[in-house]
C-alpha cells in the first residue's frame, strides 16, 4: 500500500519532526574506534524523504537487516538539514514542481493529516497541564505561517500558557528555552532558561544551552567548566518523548495511518520520538570542535573537556553519546586510558544496533512499544531508557568477544557527513 503522501508545504514543515528511534540512534555516529575530523553539528531534523510521508507513519528499521517485506514506511534519512527553511530546500529541490502560477494542491492525506493535528491541539489547549501544553507547541510547529490559525494556538502561544501551569517543571522550560523548530529570533526564552538553571543546576544540558555562536574562547571555557562541575547530562528527550505520547493520545491515531499497517502504538512513538529529536542541542557541535581542538594546550581545559565528554556518554541520546566519544578520543592519549575508552565505545555501538533491533518491532509487537516509553518516563535519560529495555528483552549490553560494528573501516559517520550550519 503506498505511503501517506503530504505536499511539500506540510513535507517541509514536518521535516523538522521526522526522526523516528531508529534514525536516532542511526545518527549517532560511526562505529567504535573510527577515527573522526571535525565534527559537525548534530540532525535537528531530517531530510524530507522522497515521497514525503507523514511523520506518524515513518517506522524504525533495524541496522544491517535485509527490507522487510511489509508496507511499514521506512525511516527518514539521519542526516538532516539544521531548520525548517533548509527542509523545505530540500524537499522542493527533489520534488516535482508545479508549472508556473499554479499552487500545489493538497491531498486528501495531507488535509486529514492537517485537521488531525488542529483538532488535536483545540483539545490540548484546553488542558490546564504544562506538559500537554508544551507538547502542543510542538505539534503546532507547521503552522507558523498559517495566517489562519490563531496566535494562541501557535507554538509562541502556546509556550506561553504551558509556562503559566508549569513555569517550574524543567521539561516545560527547556522546550521554551530551547525550541529549536522556530528559527527566529526570540524562540528561546532566556528567562525559561535562567529559570531552568536555577531549578536544574546540576545538569550540564541547561549550561550548554549557553554556548557562544560566535568564536570568543573565553566564554567557551567557561561554559565548559561550568558543565564540568554538574553531575550528569540530560537533554530531557525521554521526558519529552513520553509527554508527547500522552499528548497523542488524546486522539486516535488517523486512520490513513493505520491503513499502512503501522500499528497504534508505534506511530505514536514515531511522531514523539521524531518531534523530541528536533530539540537536541546544536550547540553539540560547537561544543566538540571547541574541546577537540584544546588537545595538546591547556590542561586544565582538556580535562574539564574530558569530563563533560563522559556526561554525555552515559546520558542524553545516541547522539550526545557519540559526541563525547568524539572529544575524548581527541583528547585521551594513547594508552591503556585511550584503550578503555574505545571498549566504552565499541559497548556503545554494540548497544546501538541491538535497540536498532527491538525498535524495528514497535509495529507488530505493541508491549515493546508501551514498555519503551514506560522506561523512558521511569529512567534518567535517553540512552538509561534504551539500556532498560535490552535488559528486559533479555539482549546482552556487551558484544562478544571480537566483535566489532560492521563496516568500521569505510562508513561514514552520518553527523560529519553534513555541512556545518548554525541555529
């Protein structure tokens, strides 16, 4: 059965939201001990697929496996534009266009998509929840150009009256803090992420928010001490993931989606996953160039590089992770330390591909999927979550011996392989 087609106004509008958990973990890097240059910064979003398809029916493949002979869409590509106005290059560059003074037309799908996604938000709006209300905002990301929608049912808005029933829950603030589908200026909140530092002080996330853009080495460092001193990293992916899902359920699921055989559960998880995934931190990317390039000057800046590193390794996503091993194996001599750290990370790639797996099953093993976002609202981070679930479905987190990722000598890392851009 074909896939939902959506036009390439909504295709790219919901391309910043089109990562599902295997295109995550996808993206996080390249197998165990593969050398890297410079890194690039990490997918906000990804590209808009060719046909575009709805964000609720992309489903999660398992790495290295043969295409299933089934009509589960396939997941986006993990190497995306960093905002929506590069998604929607994209999408209309590999699109057909129309001729010359005609508008696209839009498709039955992509109406019935869109009225989901209204008639969704009209019933969150009235939800005297932060979180429910910060998941709106999410899902009304498309509509910043909709002159038809009201201004209260638009991303701002709605922020807005998240931050007014949950001004102090650190999810609520780090979306409006950190919104990162709104590309103009004045999107982030820096009274939510003042708050969020006072609240959250202990987590080098709400630091890194702090990044400069720019190149002043002074404040770099400082905000790298600054992470150093915090307890663990955690971007707030799962709790998002999780409020998100709740959101969703509010409303069956489209049946148009659910012609595809994608079952209730999965598209559900694929739309929160994709739409959480936008909200990785960009400054990821400033940040390792900025401490791989101390390897060799400052000691004192080495380590505290060193240590915010192995934060982001046992916390945050797939991608956080491989950005600290990126910056340790700059920064870790050669040695038994350097060696320790490559078995972390051929653990960590080892890990990847087995959740890669289990993700695949979502659709047509609905108890996964609820246990997934189970362990994503009861463990700490992301990658916490991820682990939980191997340990459940009975899968080993250390590879055997002499394993290695296939392909470590010739695939690319997918986070290097894209032109760096700035937020």
């Amino acid at each position: 059965m074909p896939a939902i087609l959506i036009s390439i106004r909504l295709g790219a509008a919901l391309a910043c939201a089109a990562m599902a958990p295997a295109a995550l973990a996808q993206s996080a890097g390249a197998p165990a001990g593969q050398k890297s240059a410079e890194v690039r910064p990490p997918p906000a979003s990804t590209d808009a697929p060719a046909p575009p398809q709805s964000a609720l029916a992309q489903q999660p493949q398992p790495a290295e496996a043969p295409p299933p002979a089934s009509t589960e869409a396939a997941p986006a590509s993990p190497t995306p534009p960093a905002s929506p106005e590069a998604a929607a290059a994209a999408a209309v560059k590999a699109a057909p266009q129309p001729a010359p003074g005609s508008a696209p037309a839009p498709s039955d799908d992509e109406a019935a998509f869109t009225l989901f996604r209204h008639d969704l938000i009209n019933l969150l709006i009235l939800r005297a929840d932060g979180r429910m209300l910060a998941a709106a905002a999410q899902i009304a990301a498309p509509d910043r150009d909709d002159a038809s929608r009201s201004a209260l049912k638009k991303t701002p808005g709605l922020l807005k009256r998240a931050r007014q029933f949950g001004g102090q829950d650190p999810l609520v603030l780090w979306i409006a803090a950190s919104n990162a589908c709104l590309s103009k200026p004045g999107c982030a909140d820096p009274a939510a992420l003042k708050t969020l530092q006072t609240l959250d002080a202990d987590n080098a996330a709400v630091w890194l928010l702090n990044f400069p853009a720019d190149d002043n080495a002074a404040r770099a460092q400082a905000v790298v001490t600054r992470m150093a001193q915090a307890q663990r990293y955690d971007d707030y992916w799962g709790a998002n993931v999780v409020a998100l899902v709740h959101a969703l359920e509010v409303m069956p699921v489209p049946p148009s989606v659910l012609r595809q055989g994608v079952g209730t559960d999965a598209a559900r998880i694929n739309f929160a996953t994709s739409i959480a995934s936008t909200l990785v931190p960009p400054q990821l990317a400033q940040l390792a160039t900025f401490c791989r390039a101390a390897a060799g000057k400052d000691e004192a800046l080495i380590g505290d590089c060193i240590a915010v590193a192995r934060k982001l390794e046992a916390g945050g996503t797939f991608i956080s992770q491989k950005i600290g091993f990126s910056i340790e194996e700059a920064l870790v001599p050669a040695g038994v330390n350097h060696d320790v750290m490559l078995s972390r990370e051929r653990s960590a790639a080892w890990q990847q591909q087995r959740f890669l797996e289990v993700s695949a099953r979502f659709t047509r093993e609905p108890a996964v999927a609820e246990a997934y976002v189970r362990l994503l609202g009861s463990e700490q981070n992301g990658i916490a979550a991820s682990l939980a679930l191997l340990k459940e479905q009975g899968i080993r987190q250390d590879p055997p011996a002499g394993w290695q990722p296939a392909g470590a000598a010739e695939a690319p890392d997918p986070l290097l392989a894209q032109p760096a851009t700035q937020h």
